[in-house]
C-alpha cells in the first residue's frame, strides 16, 4: 500500500473525529441528516463501480449501491422525524 494513501486515510480519520465532535448537539442531527442526503453521490459512485468487469466488481457495486441506499433514505428519516418534533399538534 502507497505510505500517501496511508497517510491520507489516517489524517482523514482524525480531522473528520474533531470535526463531529465540535459539533453542538443542538446542530447534530440537521447537519447529519443533510450529509446523509448529500451522500446520495455515493450511489452514482456505486453503480459506476458496479459496471466494473468481473463478477467480484458487479457483487461488490450491487453491495455498494444496498448500503449508499440505506444512508441516504436513513437521512431523510432523520431529517422527516426532526422536523415532526417542530410542528404543533
């Protein structure tokens, strides 16, 4: 493995932890939500990846494609059960 690539994902790691956790609860949840649904990219990526030849290629960007899925309409349940608590009965 490239020592860059390495390097990368480890300082990845750590600027992405002090990111979320400078986070004020209050704002959690709506900036989460909206990265969820901003992650709906991933699914391009992931159906690209899936036309890979190769059957190990096709399996693993149908995988891909289950979980970017299950993120971004997780997100958008998020976001929905959040904004449910604002509204007045």
């Amino acid at each position: 493995m490239d020592i860059n690539i390495l390097t990368v994902f480890i300082l990845a790691i750590f600027i992405g932890f002090e990111v979320i956790t400078k986070v004020p609860p209050t704002l959690h949840t709506p900036l989460m939500s909206g990265s969820n649904a901003i992650s709906g990219i991933s699914i391009v990526g992931a159906i690209i990846a899936s036309q890979v030849t190769g059957e190990i290629g096709t399996w693993l960007g149908l995988i891909a494609v289950i979980f970017a899925t299950i993120n971004v309409v997780g997100g958008f349940m998020v976001t929905d059960r959040m904004l449910k608590m604002f509204k007045r009965r």
